[in-house]
C-alpha cells in the first residue's frame, strides 16, 4: 500500500525518500534526479593532450534528425570516422583504425580520389577473431579455401569447426609449395589463399607475391597472417596480398595485458568488411584501443631489441649440446634465408629450436623452473617464454618428423640473464655446460 508520507512513485524532480525519519536538510535542497544525469558532462575548457583520450560510449549524440540520417548513410557506406553508435567506432577506437590502416597498410596503392594509404581496418577482440572475420567476410557456403599447414592451430580448428559448418571447405597446403603447386590446388569455388610468413612454430618462409599473384590471377583473394611481421618488417600490400590480418596483441600491444585484432584491406574491399563487422556487432573497447596505441608508440625500439637479443640467443643455442637446428628465417642456415632476405627487413623475437631426438622426455626439465623464461601461451610482450610445440594433428600434408620443437618469444631481459636461464636448463635435462 501507499501513502502520501511514502509514495512508490517519487514526485517528479525530487530524490526518492531512503528512509522515513525526518531530515534536518529541507528535501527541496536536494539535487533534482535530472541532475544525477547533467552535471559534468560539459568540460569547456580546451585541454590539448599527447595522447588521444579514452572515450567510453554506448550511445553517440546527435544535434538533429537531419545529422542522424546522414550519420546513417555515411556509417552504412564505412565512410572513416562515420558512426552512430559505439559499436560503430568512437575517437579512441577511430585513431587505432586510421593508425593500423596507415601502418599496416603501408604500400597499397593510394586511392585516385584522395592521398593516403589505400587501406581500411576494423578492429576486432583477438587476433583468432581476425582470422575467423577475414574469412568468414570473403567465403561463403559452398566456397574452397586454401590454408598453410603451418598455420596458427587455432586457425586450423576454425577451418574444421565453424568454417566446415558454415559450408566452407579448406584444404591444407605445403607451406614451402611455390606458386605453380599451389595452382593445381585451386577448384573453381576457391575464394581465398591463405598466408602465413613465417609458419606457426616452423618457420617457413612464404613466397608471398608470387602465391597472392597466382590468387589474383585465378580470381581469388590472397591474405595473411602478419603478427610475425609486425608490421616495422613485412608490408603485405606491397607484396600484392589484398587482406592482411593482424594480431595487435603481439608487438603491438606489446605488453601482455591487451587482446585484439585487426583485418585490414584495400579500400576496394573495405564495404563487404564494414557490412560483416557492422552485421555482427563487432567492436572493441575504448580502454583496449587506448593501450594499443600507447603501445606501438614504441613498436619500432621494443622490436629492434627483440631482434637482436633473439638472434644472439638463437646463435648460442646453435652452439649448443643437445640442439639440432634452430629454426629461425635470420639465420643463414635456415632453409628460406633467401627469401626472408627478399622480403623481410628484419625478424623479432620469436623462433623455435629443434632438439636431438631421444631428448622428448627431457624437454620438461629444460622449460620448466625458469627464471626468466615464462612457460605461456601468446608473444609479443616485453617478457620471454618458452613452449614446447604440440604439432601432433597440425601437420597433415608433412607430419613433423625431426626432434623435439620448442619455441622461444625472447623479451626485453639482459641476453646475459636469459642465457644463464637456458644454460641453467640444459644442465637440468643433463646437458654438460658448455
Ligand atoms: C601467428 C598468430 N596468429 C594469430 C594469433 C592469435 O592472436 P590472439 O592471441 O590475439 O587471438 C596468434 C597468437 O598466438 C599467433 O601466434
């Protein structure tokens, strides 16, 4: 029941009443509930920041009807910095898409009608989910793909679950195939060769012009995976690849702490992209956004020191008992230097090393209890990590026959510290010291 002392409704402009015993403050010097949703939201004052604000929204504010109808035909044509809504895009989320287009996007012819880089990006929660909207934009049920057996594992588990239930079939292919192999691949319905240089775990280095230009001439789109280039070393566009993906949690983000990803593409296929994001409600958060942009403010220098740390860790592990080979594209004996020269400006931190065979059972004692060495999932971040390579059902045109596989993200550490862990390692698997 109500009464006049304790209505349900509170009276229009008044705070409800919390409680029944009587005030000393007189109720009509109350803040009116309208306040609660007007004050603070209009900052006159004209603050010039280094870095470009998080702005949080849901909701977008219009001045008028007219303004809505043409903010909806510009966000439905993916005109840049065209929205409606937060999902759409809001500055913080506009300056990391504008920022992975340009960086990226490097190389791609520049559009006739304006100067710039010819490249759109959408961002979406995870490098994975970039894979999975790349595809899943430019296939359709009834479409062939074609995939890199040493693709990310999870990108292969895409290509068996969802894509083979959304009628898209993939068939996997030697990474190392040159362009005429890969052309006896192609069946009338396949829409897309995928790319990744340097392989998941393997390392193989990809001739990426010639297998996008062997894709363009039988009508099919070509794109890749770029995390390992990051993008200061390999520039998919100007190799000819029409969609690059891109995992921004890698060097990027940079510091282990942020998840996302990016699709980017020439302005040509930009639409048919914005429609699927916009389609599926895919956005990523201002606050996700902020860090990534703080992070690739330092890309260039953190991507330097990993290089050239990881290349002295790979040259002593080269030296040492117990390794067979390492495997990464920098390194002179590896089997695709060559074409990492010719394509690649640099490499980063990460690599794998093969191991003598009968060493399988050790490989616990070389990766676990280290110091400095993280046994984790992802790279890219300041640390180091190590993790042995579970290839067992990810090679099905050429199954892993050589020693045991671990792979190593070398970080910012002193490389004097990180060797002492490894060293510490191999005696535990009992390896004489060097
Ligand atoms: C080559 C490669 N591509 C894509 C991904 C997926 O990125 P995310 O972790 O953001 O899903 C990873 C993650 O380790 C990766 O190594």
């Amino acid at each position: 029941m109500t009464s006049p002392e304790s209505p349900v409704i509170p009276p229009a402009n008044r705070m409800p009443a919390m409680h029944p015993t009587p005030r000393s403050t007189p109720r009509s010097s109350m803040p009116s509930t309208t306040r609660y949703s007007e004050v603070g939201r209009r900052i006159d004052a004209l603050v010039r920041t280094a870095n470009v604000p998080v702005v949080r929204a849901s909701s977008v504010l219009f001045e008028s009807l007219a303004a809505v109808d043409l903010a909806l035909e510009d966000t439905a044509r993916g005109v840049r910095h065209a929205t409606t809504y937060g999902t759409c895009g809001v500055p913080t989320t506009m300056a990391l898409m504008d920022a992975v287009a340009e960086l990226e996007g490097w190389g791609a012819a520049p559009a006739l009608d304006r100067k710039g880089p010819g490249t759109r990006a959408a961002l979406v929660p995870s490098g994975l989910a970039a894979i999975a909207l790349a595809v899943l934009t430019f296939a359709a049920s009834g479409d062939h793909v074609l995939m890199p057996d040493s693709i990310y594992g999870p990108g292969r588990a895409l290509a068996q679950g969802q894509l083979a239930r959304a009628g898209i079939e993939a068939t996997f292919y030697d990474p190392r195939i040159d362009p005429a192999g890969l052309a006896q691949l192609m069946r009338p319905r396949t829409r897309i060769v995928y790319l990744e240089s340097p392989g998941s775990y393997t390392f193989e280095i990809q001739d990426v012009a010639g297998l996008a230009a062997m894709a363009r001439e039988h009508g099919a789109l070509s794109m890749i995976d770029n995390a390992w280039g990051s993008p200061l070393h390999f520039h998919p566009f100007e190799h000819g690849v029409d969609v690059s993906i891109v995992p921004l949690t890698k060097y990027w983000g940079g510091h282990a702490d942020v998840l996302m990803g990016a699709v980017v593409v020439t302005d040509e296929l930009w639409p048919t992209l914005w429609r699927t994001v916009r389609g599926l409600g895919l956005c990523v958060s201002s606050d996700d956004a902020w860090l990534v942009l703080r992070g690739l403010r330092t890309l260039p220098q953190r991507v330097a020191q990993h290089e050239v740390s990881a290349i002295a860790v790979a040259q002593w592990l080269q030296r040492h008992d117990g390794v067979v080979r390492v495997l990464h594209p920098a390194l002179p004996d590896h089997p695709d230097h060559a074409l990492w020269r010719r394509d690649f400006s640099g490499s980063c931190g990460l690599f794998s090393v093969e191991l003598e065979r009968g060493l399988e059972s050790r490989v616990a004692a070389l990766v676990e209890g280290r110091r400095h060495f993280g046994i984790g999932y992802s790279w890219g971040g300041f640390e180091s990590l190590i993790m042995p390579a579970r290839l067992q059902g990810l090679r099905t045109t050429k199954p892993w026959d050589g020693g045991p596989l671990v792979r190593l993200h070398v970080g910012l550490e002193s490389v004097a510290d990180l060797l002492e862990d490894l060293e510490q390692g191999f005696q535990a698997m009992g390896i004489a010291p060097r």
